[in-house]
C-alpha cells in the first residue's frame, strides 16, 4: 500500500505515465534487438526485411501476458487527446501505480535532491535582511511597550468610567407579558440589567447572587444580539442557562417578577412579527438599537462586558477572568492595538521595497515573517513572563488573538507563494528535459 495519498486525476496521470513508459521500454527494446540483427546479418536488403517482419511478430506476441498496451483494439483511428490517453491507461492498468513504480531509488533520490535545491533556494530568497531585523527588533519593542505599558494604563482609566447608560431611564412599566409597546422600547431600561427581586419566594434566586453581567446573555457580545434584543422585547431576563423571567416595575425600579419561558418569549416575538406587519419590525429594529446601545455604554465601564460566550460556558471562569481585567474592552483593545502596530511596521516595510533588488512576492513574505516572528516572540514572552511572575493581569489575550490569526493567515501565504515557485522552478526543469529531447530527436533524424 503506497504511503502517498493521490487524487483521481493524480491517479490517471501516474497511469498514463506508466503506460508510456512501458511502451517507450517496449520500443526500446524493439530497436535495440533491430539494430542486433542489423550487425549480425550481411544478407540481402530483401532477405533482412522479411526478417524484421518475423522479429515484430514475435514481439507482439510475447511482450506481456496482459494485452499489449500500445497496440488498439479497433483500427478505427483515436484522436490523441487526454480522455483518451486515460481511457486506454485505465483499460489497460487496472491497479493503483506508484511513484514507486516510475522511479528506481537513484531517480528518488535525484528528485529529492533536487527538491531540497529549490526549497534551500526559496529560503535564500525571502530569508529575512540586515534591514529587516531591524524592522523586527522595534515591532518586538512596540509589542512590549504595548503590553507592559499601554495596555495597563487603559485598564486604569477605566476605573473612573461611568456605570451604564441607565441612569434617568424608566423601568419597564408594561402591565403585559412577553411584550414592550414600540413607543417604550428606546427609552425604557433594559430588563436583563435587572438586580433586585419581588416578593416571589420562588425566584429569590434566579441569578444566584452573581454578576449579573455573567450571569445574563443580554450582556454577552455576541449572543446578545439574540437574546438581548428579545429581552428588551418581551420584558424578560434570560440567564446563562437559558431558564428566563418576567421584569417587571415596581415604583420606578426593575424586579424579577416570576419564571418564563424562553421558548415563548421568542414564539410571542414571531408571532408579533407575523401579525403586526411593519410596526413589528420597527419595533424589532428598535430593540437592536437599543442592544447595541446598552453593549457599548457597558463596555467602557470598570467591570466592562464579559468575553463572548464565557458566561454561558463557566460563570466561575468569568469571575476570574473579570478579576484579572480580562474582558471585552481590554481585549478589544489589545487586539485594536497590536494590529495597528502590525500594520504600521508592515506599511513602513513596504516603503523600502526597491523593484531593482527585490522580487515583490518575496518581499511581501519578509515583511510577513517579521510580523509574524515579532508576534509570536512577544507573545511568547509575555505568556511565560504572567505565569513566572503570577500577574495574570499583564496577561495579552488580544495580542494571542492576533497572533493566532497570523500564524493561520501568514503561514498559508508563505506557502502559497511557496508551492508556486518550486512549480515554477519544476516546469524549468522539465521544459529544459522536454527540449533536450527534441534536440536529441532532430539530430537523429535531420
């Protein structure tokens, strides 16, 4: 079993590969007795052809115990095309061909030489210059300062941030359930930003003494464009486990009235879509609006928004995160900043591009290997210098974010620019091979 992997059209040109070679084996071997009965007989010039006649039916006829693969089966005249190079390999090979039945060792061993030259040749050319480690020692520099510096004082200025954009608002006075009038919708407070209770024994509990902001997924990034606009809709808070609950107002101030359904807070949203007409979509584009009002007030705040999708996955590992200022707005801005340290070096790189010395390609993949080198050597560092000295709060999950993005975006792009110029370099090859064969042929028969 070949420990290659091909696919269906690799397979066909491994066997029409291996049929002509096992034709141009054939033919040699035809000429090579031709030109040994030509030494060996002095007889007459009709003598020596009726010879040869015999000689190529005996060779038909012995050559292999399979049908003879250059000889047709119908003297109708094929066009020499692909799909009929195919049609004949496929009728006449059965099995799988390796590469292993095309090479001898020595011709593997040449190709992998020679594969080695041109990755070698490759690295040579977009192998990184004098210039270019300067541009990495001050990217690596800006990243530290970043982290070591900027990054904590950003975390500093929050502390004075105000609360949320809730202040001066009206709690949700609706006397229905599962429905906010569209006039109230911009200006009532959101329900899931609810924090006290009623007088409901049963839902004393329902968000379990914690922050409320883990605990409910109207605060979560992402998923609160669902569940945060269908709260603001139906007047309902829905937590991490997707149980929900009533809201109601009682003089002037949100409580948890009692249970709900989450299934039917959004069946009473459809339902209202499908009913209401366009009053239902004004009311629906209102309650994003009014989502993405509150998310942004909330992200600037001291405690911010959680990471998305952390509460629904381990409230604890929100609480520890949040300890450490590990959330949606120190995140945000780690990411924003080191990409625009990234693009920074990356557009001061690309000024000292010279067309006369360098290959655009190649230089685009050096100025790539120095953002990504940078990037990785920072964040490297900064993981193990957080975990040594137990300041988890230095910790860069943006610039590990962005890291990782580059090792995916930067690595496929290396190697595509990679896989087109050993293509290039293998065509050469074989082009200089396909010439040399037509010169060897002209002189021959010129």
């Amino acid at each position: 079993m070949s420990k290659y992997k091909f696919t269906n059209e690799e397979l066909e040109l491994l066997r029409v590969a291996k049929l002509n070679q096992n034709q141009s084996e054939s033919i040699k071997s035809e000429m090579e007795l031709l030109n040994k009965s030509w030494e060996e007989n002095n007889q007459s010039h009709e003598a020596y052809l009726e010879k040869i006649e015999k000689q190529l039916a005996i060779i038909n006829m012995k050559k292999y115990d399979r049908k003879p693969e250059f000889v047709r089966e119908s003297t109708h005249e094929e066009p020499l095309d692909w799909e009929n190079l195919v049609k004949n390999a496929n009728r006449v090979m059965d099995y799988d061909v390796d590469f292993e039945d095309l090479l001898n060792q020595e011709e593997f061993v040449s190709a992998y030489k020679h594969i080695k030259e041109i990755d070698i040749e490759f690295e040579k050319k977009t192998g990184l210059r004098k210039k270019d480690f300067v541009f990495l020692t001050v990217a690596i520099a800006l990243q530290c300062t970043r982290q070591y510096v900027i990054d904590p004082w950003i975390k500093k200025q929050r502390v004075t941030a105000g609360a949320n954009d809730e202040k001066g608002r009206k709690g949700n006075t609706e006397s229905g359930w599962y429905y906010v009038d569209k006039e109230k919708i911009l200006i009532n407070r959101v329900p899931y930003d609810v924090q006290r209770y009623g007088t409901n024994a049963s839902i004393q509990k329902f968000l379990k003494g914690g922050d409320h902001r883990l605990m409910t997924l109207g605060h979560d990034p992402i998923l609160g464009w669902i569940f945060g606009t269908a709260n603001i809709m139906t007047s309902t808070v829905t937590r991490v486990d997707f149980m929900s609950a009533h809201v109601k107002c009682i003089d002037n101030e949100n409580i948890i009235h009692s249970l709900a359904d989450t299934m039917k807070v959004f069946e009473s949203i459809f339902k209202r879509l499908s009913e209401e007409g366009d009053d239902a979509k004004l009311s629906l584009g209102s309650a994003v609006v009014r989502e993405a009002i509150h998310l942004i007030s909330d992200v600037n705040t001291k405690r911010s928004l959680p990471l998305p999708g952390v509460g629904a996955l381990s409230p604890e590992l929100g609480k520890k995160l949040a300890k450490y200022g590990i959330d949606t707005a120190s995140v945000g801005t780690e990411v924003t900043l080191s990409c625009f340290i990234n693009m920074l070096i990356s557009m001061i790189h690309r000024i000292c591009f010279d067309e006369n010395k360098d290959d655009e390609q190649f230089y685009e993949v050096r100025t790539r290997k120095i953002i990504l080198y940078s990037n990785l050597i920072a964040s490297t560092s900064n993981t193990i210098g957080s975990v040594l000295t137990k300041r988890y709060d230095l910790l860069d999950v943006g610039g590990m974010l962005v890291t990782i993005t580059r090792l995916i975006t930067d690595v496929r792009f290396i190697c595509k620019v990679k896989d087109e110029f050993v293509q290039n370099k293998l065509d050469e090859h074989f082009d200089g091979i396909q010439e040399e064969v037509e010169n060897i042929y002209k002189s021959r028969f010129e």
